[in-house]
C-alpha cells in the first residue's frame, strides 16, 4: 500500500514542542498548544549507567554495524504468537514475539500448561535463520505478566494491583516481582508487560483493577520494587541474573485520568496535574533501571499519546532520561492521526521504537521499511530505535545462555504460592466489624455461600489465562485454592464444620454465614462502567434471608474497584473487600477465621488506597480534591483491635439506573437495554414487542422457541422471502472493541436450511452468513463468532454504530437465535 504521509496537524505536534519550551521559559502569558508538553514542567529520572555501559554500546555499535536496513527494521517489529508461525522468520527478521490475552501457544489449545509455552519460544528461536554466517540476533519474547505469570495453568496468581495497593508493603511488592520473573524465564520468556503505574482518578475506567491507587505516593514506591523484583538491581548487572526478566513501565501517560474513565480517551489534565498526578511511578520505575515503557492508548488534550512527540521524546527520552525502548499497545499506533495498522511513521518518528502490531506485522513492516527508504522516517531515528532495543537485549541476556529456562518445576512452587497468600491476607480491608462478628470462631459451624465463594473466575478477575478472565474452571488451576477451600481448610482443622451452600440453604442453623460475592471478570475497555452501582440483587436477597433467619453475616466482596454497596453492608455484621485475591483464597481464611477459642491467627492490615463512595455517583473520588466526601476515607482499614460499629448507611444510590450496553444485545432470548430487534421487509420495519410477531408484509415472523431445556430462551426466525432482523438503538462507539480483536459473537440453529443469500450485518457493513448456514447440522445449536474486523472494510466507520447486528435472507430460512454479544477472539473468530 502507500505510505501515508504526516497531516499536518500531526507534524504540528511534533514541530511545537520547541515552541511550547520557548512558550513555558516565556512566562505565564504564552500559552502552549494543547497536547504538547514543556519538558521543564516535568520531574527529572535517569535510567542507571550500567544500562548503557560502554561495554554494551560497543557491543551494539560493532552489531549495527553489520546489519541490513531490513534485519534494523525487523527489530521495530513485534508480532502476536497467534499471527506469526516459525517458518515467517525466514522472510522476516522481527524483533520480537508476543502472547496477547487470548493468544494460545503454537499448536496447543487455549490455557495450556507451562510446557506448551516454553516449547513455542523454543520453537520460534530454532527457526530463526543465519543470515550470512552471523548467527541471528535474539527474538524478545513478552506477555501480560501481570499479576503472576497468570497465561500459564498452574501458575502462582496474586491479587491484582488493587489489593496489592491496598498491603501498602514495597518489600513484598519485590518479593512477587521475583516470583513473577522466575514463573515466566522458566517457560522461556523473558519480558513482563508490568508493572502497571497508572494512577486511577475515576473508578468507572475499567482498568482500575491495574492501578495501586488513587493517590500516586504508591505508584511511586512500588514502582521501583516491582522493577527491581523483575529485573534485579542495576548494580547487579551487565545483563540479568538467572531468573530475571525485563519490565515494563505502563502505560505513558495519564491513562488512569481520561475523561469520565473512558479507556483509550482523553486525559484533559492540565500539563502540571498531568505530571504531578500521572509520572511519579515512571520517574522511580526509570531510576530503578526499567527497561521498556509502553505507551498508551489514550490521548492528552486531545493528542494520541502515540504520536506525540513532546511527551514520548522530549518528555519521557529527555527530561526523563529513559535510555530503554518505547513499546507500543496492541495495534495503538493505527489509532494516531493520519496513520493505518499498516503504515504509521508519525507513531515511529514520534519516538515509539518497537510497534506491537500482533495480526498487522507484515504490512507494517513493509510500509516502514519503504518509509526508511523514503526518508520519510529518518535513518537517525531508525538507528535509534534499533539501538534502545539491541540495548534491552544485551541487558537482558538473550546474547548469553538463559539457565533457569526449561525448570518448570518453579511454575507454581509452594514457596511462590506462600507469597501470594501473604499477599491475600495483607490486601484485605475491614470496612464493618459490628458486635465484633470476626473473626470467626474456627470451632464454629460455618455455612459458606454465594456465587464468589467457589468461583476462581471472580476471585482472579481479568488478565488470567485469557484477556478478559472469562471461561476458566477449577481443573485450570490445580494448584490454586478458592475461598470457599481455604475457608474449609481452616475450619476443619480448627475443629468446626464447614458446609457450602451457593443460595444459603440449611438443615442445621450455622452459627455464621460467609457470604462471597461480586464482580464477574472484566479487562480493560468491557469494564468501563457509567456510575458505581453494584446492582445484582441476588447477593444482597441472600444476605437479607441469612439475616431474617438470625444467622450472622460475613461479606466478603470482589471486585475490582470499590462500588456503592451501601444496602450490602446494611445486610451485613461485618464487610471484608477482598479485591481479586488470586488463586490463594486460603489467605482470605487466615484472617477470617481465628483459633477454636476465636482468637485471630492474622489481623487485618490492609488500608484503603482507593476512596469507598458514599453515593453511586461519586465515581471521581480522590483525596485532595474539591468536594472530597467519601464513605469511608483513603487510608480507612480497621483491625481487630478496633470496636468502631457502622450504623445503618441511606439506601438512596444518588443515580438513576441508567443502561450503558454496547455489548450484549440479544441473551436468553431477551433483547437488552437500550437495544431493540425490528423486522424490515419492502413494507417496512415493525418493532418487536410482542411474543410472536411479524414484519410488515409477513415475510419475517418471530416467535419464542426453547433453548438449553430453558423454556423461551431463544427467538425463532422464519423468512418466506427477503427481510431482515436487526438490533437497533442509540449510537455506540465499537472502535475499541475493534481494535481490542473482539467478535460478534451468535448463538443459532439452523431449522431450514437458506434458499438464498444471507448476510450478516454491523453497521453499514456485512458479511456473507449462507454458507456457514448450509454447513452448518440442521437442529444443532451451535456458536459462530465474526471479528469486528470483518466490517471494517471499505473504511466503515465504527464511532457511531446504531445498528451492531442484522439477519438478512433473501429467501427462506429458519434461523433460531438464543444470543448475540460481542465476545473475545480466543482464536476462534473467523470471517465468513
């Protein structure tokens, strides 16, 4: 394809950064443009000398020197394992490999055990040719270590940032950067997307789970833990000891701040709150040594980060001192101005040295290697960007031998997973302890109940074994332990009786319930939330029977953000926030549950880094701030030296329900808020609103059919000649989900095979459906799911999308249809 050169406003940005400097050293009355920083406003670091010793640059120098404009820019290049085979090695010199969330290792299924990964690098660095004697120089491997190497089955899994946030240990922040390390350079990895700096000022963002706290003092301390815990100390190196891996500092900047938590959006920040608020985690991250920072998918005042120039080299490069390399997000440089997946100079020029393009990498390579040839990047800037990453690799040790690769016996090591309960037992916050209810009496009769109590899928939340947390079961963990197991472990062997009951039902009363409850599993922009109202009521009706029942109550909630609970804790004598502990869900007994006398074995020691909302509608609620009236206050933990009750909290939410819902249209049968299904013919559209209904002139009828031996749960199509269904509803902004590699995903039955053409449809744009219909078993349900890629050809428009699915036939058909959602690509999305 052609190149695409810079828009204007894009070489605006960059070209302004002097002017913006000469702007800040002129005093208050010149403004700066919007989206370009004055490095002087910024907070000084400096990456340690001994990432760039002489030694190594030498090393570096003598490699450059010997290598071809495209071996230089294959090194720019970062291809997902799911998109990439060995064999393409041999064409193209790429600089390194990813395993996104949903990236399966080579020829294995999805959440595979350590061997599968380990056996996929090695396949990968085996394939790797010669080129002209030289031996080739070493693919980076990297994924979302995020919290534990958590792709792997059997891995140690710790709480997500926000309980760790919550421990308020640095020491122990070190001690999971270790384990963290060693689990991934065992299955020969070694990069760690982590750690996570942002610093989260609206909890409806759907990351919050990824930042330590509202407040960036913790961003600061455990930054350089974390680094350190993964990389080791710089005065330890020339290049990582055995069992280390390279960090990476994310995301820069400002995306825990962008406006109405919206991920991927802007960050309207002024630049000093920008860099008092957002850097302090990346100043400490580059002192400790990080050798990779990613750059984020949102914008400043408007300005893709990605192509902004001021913030990635001015700020981050210069006044920052970063001598590492700049990585880009999952396919974030198609996003800047001017730029496509396949062809992006302004995001390279604007200092990004590797580009994740995980399923665009052969295009972009090419593009970039005739924009080098061009001039439109740089050589300068190709040398550069070649330099940082030969640099990290060096550091790294891929030049040397890597000892502990292929000891998978340290993939879930009890002394790893002794760590994480640590860190279970410190991250849990005492909101409510009324009539001193905990802890519990470990020779008690205890019922556990609730959906979270033996779900690990809501205990580990996002991030874990596939992008969004979702589908994994209890084999997937074989060396984990739900609450509901730890709680039974800690019980028995006190001499009490525990039994589980999911709705709370009995036989003999227990002298205290836990009741375990919350959040299912999310990941980035499927979290994003419009207000903090926790709304499922069967958690709380449970709570409420216990209660009328005379059986204390014990909440133990999960979530990844704290939400307006407050009917919850009224039902409740004592409320325990638990994050996302991970697979240790021993550690939430250790505290809950004391010794045969009642006596604790473990207080409660963790303290809120995230303030608890007093209404629904307090989603941007950081101490400090104007107006700043929390529930209960950041630093607000109780223990059980305390004898503080909580009287009865206001049951008003201070929103009104509101239907946010770009993802789920059509379930069980039932059309979604906001969403409704029409049915077109040449007379028209008519409104589903009824149980059986027909389009204008009859060719479309509907009616309720039984799914999954539930009566009703799915809607039955018939067309005698061309019509359509469609979901229509207020305009919804799918580009994320597009570009996150979502598909929209159907759950059909074919009744009558079609006598015609059938289309599916999103947007303006459609794709042919007949001939998976005809392959498909007449009454067998089944599920397909299409990449929202697939309509995105033709440059559709995704920003504004009132129409997210449509059935066309242009004949007969019988089409029965029980769900249609957007889902993610678990390498199980197709384009018909």
């Amino acid at each position: 394809m052609t190149p695409r050169r810079p828009t204007l406003r894009t070489r605006g940005v960059a070209g302004a950064a002097v002017l913006a400097l000469v702007a800040g050293q002129a005093g208050p009355g010149l403004a700066a443009e919007p989206g370009v920083a004055n490095p002087q406003a910024w907070p000084q670091a400096k990456s340690p000398a001994a990432l760039s010793d002489a030694r190594t640059e030498a090393f570096v120098t003598e490699l450059m020197s010997r290598m071809t404009l495209e071996e230089k820019v294959g090194q720019l290049i970062q291809a997902d394992v799911g998109n990439v085979k060995p064999q393409d090695l041999k064409d193209y010199p790429l600089g390194s490999i990813l395993a996104g969330g949903d990236s399966p290792p080579l020829g294995a299924p999805d959440r595979s055990p350590a061997k599968a990964w380990l056996d996929t690098a090695r396949a990968f660095r085996a394939a790797q040719p010669s080129r002209d004697g030289r031996p080739p120089i070493p693919l980076m491997f990297g994924l979302d270590a995020v919290h534990g190497n958590s792709n792997i089955v059997g891995a140690t899994v710790f709480p997500h940032n926000i309980g760790l946030g919550a421990a308020r240990n640095p020491a122990l922040i070190r001690r999971i950067g270790e384990v963290t390390a060693r689990e991934t350079a065992a299955v020969g990895w070694d990069w760690a997307f982590g750690p996570t700096v942002a610093v989260v000022r609206d909890d409806r963002w759907g990351r919050t789970y990824e930042g330590y706290a509202e407040d960036p003092e913790v961003a600061r301390a455990y930054a350089r833990e974390l680094v350190t815990g993964l990389q080791g100390p710089p005065e330890a190196w020339p290049s990582l000891a055995e069992g280390r891996v390279a960090g990476s500092a994310k995301h820069f900047i400002g995306d825990g701040g962008t406006e109405n938590g919206k991920d991927q959006g802007d960050n309207k920040d002024s630049e000093a709150d920008l860099a008092r608020i957002h850097a302090p985690g990346y100043v400490s991250a580059i002192d400790a040594g990080v050798m990779t920072v990613m750059a984020s998918f949102s914008s400043w005042q408007g300005v893709k980060n990605h192509g902004n120039r001021s913030l990635l080299t001015d700020v981050l490069k210069g006044r920052m001192g970063f001598d590492g390399f700049v990585v880009s997000d999952w396919n974030a440089h198609g996003q800047v101005e001017g730029c496509t997946n396949e062809s992006c100079p302004q995001a390279i020029n604007a200092g990004v040295d590797m580009v994740m393009a995980p399923d665009s990498w052969k295009g972009l390579y090419r593009n970039t290697l005739a924009q080098v040839k061009s001039g439109e990047i740089p050589m300068a800037r190709l040398d550069d960007a070649v330099r940082r990453i030969l640099r990290v690799k060096v550091k790294t040790g891929l030049f040397g031998p890597k000892p502990l690769e292929g000891r998978l016996e340290e993939v879930g090591r009890p002394e790893h997973r002794a760590i994480a309960r640590q860190a279970v037992r410190e991250s849990l916050v005492l909101l409510k302890n009324n009539g001193s209810v905990l802890p519990i009496r470990g020779s008690a009769r205890v019922l556990v109940a609730g959906a979270g109590a033996d779900d690990f899928g809501k205990q580990t939340g996002g991030w874990t074994l596939s992008w969004q947390g979702t589908g994994n079961k209890a084999e997937h963990f074989p060396n984990g332990q739900t609450v509901w197991a730890g709680l039974r472990e800690a019980v028995t062997a006190a001499g009490g009786q525990a039994e589980f009951s999911p709705d709370g039902s009995f036989t003999t009363k227990p002298d205290v319930a836990v009741v375990v409850f919350g959040e299912d599993p999310y990941a980035e922009f499927l979290g994003d939330r419009p207000n903090l109202d926790y709304q499922p009521e069967a958690d709380l009706a449970l709570m409420r029977k216990l209660k009328g029942q005379g059986v204390p109550v014990v909440a133990v909630f999960l979530s990844g953000r704290p939400l307006w609970v407050n009917p919850e804790l009224n039902a409740a004598d004592a409320f325990v926030a638990a994050w996302l502990p991970g697979t240790e869900g021993g550690g939430v007994a250790d505290v809950l549950v004391g010794d045969a006398r009642g006596r604790p074995r473990h207080d409660f020691k963790g303290k809120l880094s995230y303030s608890w909302p007093k209404l629904a509608s307090q989603y941007r609620l950081n101490r400090g701030e104007a107006g700043y009236d929390p529930l209960f206050a950041y630093g607000y933990g109780l223990t059980y030296r305390d004898r503080k009750s909580l009287g009865r909290l206001s049951e008003v939410s201070g929103v009104v329900s509101a239907t946010a819902n770009p993802d789920r249209y059509l379930v069980g049968g039932k059309v979604q808020e906001p969403w409704r299904l029409v049915l077109r013919d040449p007379g028209g559209e008519a409104q589903v609103g009824a149980a059986a209904i027909a389009s204008p002139r009859g060719a479309l009828t509907l009616s309720l059919v039984d799914a999954a031996g539930v009566q009703g749960a799915a809607r039955g199509l018939s067309w005698t000649g061309p019509a359509e269904a469609a979901i229509t509803g207020p305009a919804a902004d799918l580009t994320r989900q597009a570009n996150g590699d979502m598909a929209l995903s159907i759950t059909y039955r074919v009744d009558q095979a079609p006598g015609g053409p059938v289309r599916l449809g999103l947007g303006k744009t459609w794709v042919a459906l007949d001939g998976v219909l005809k392959a498909a078993p007449a009454g067998e349900w089944r599920t397909l799911k299409v990449k929202l890629a697939c309509f995105r050809r033709d440059g559709e428009d995704l920003a504004a999308v009132t129409s997210p699915v449509s059935i066309g036939s242009a004949g007969r058909l019988g089409l029965s249809v029980a769900e249609l959602k957007l889902a993610p690509n678990q390498n199980d999305a197709v384009c018909p």
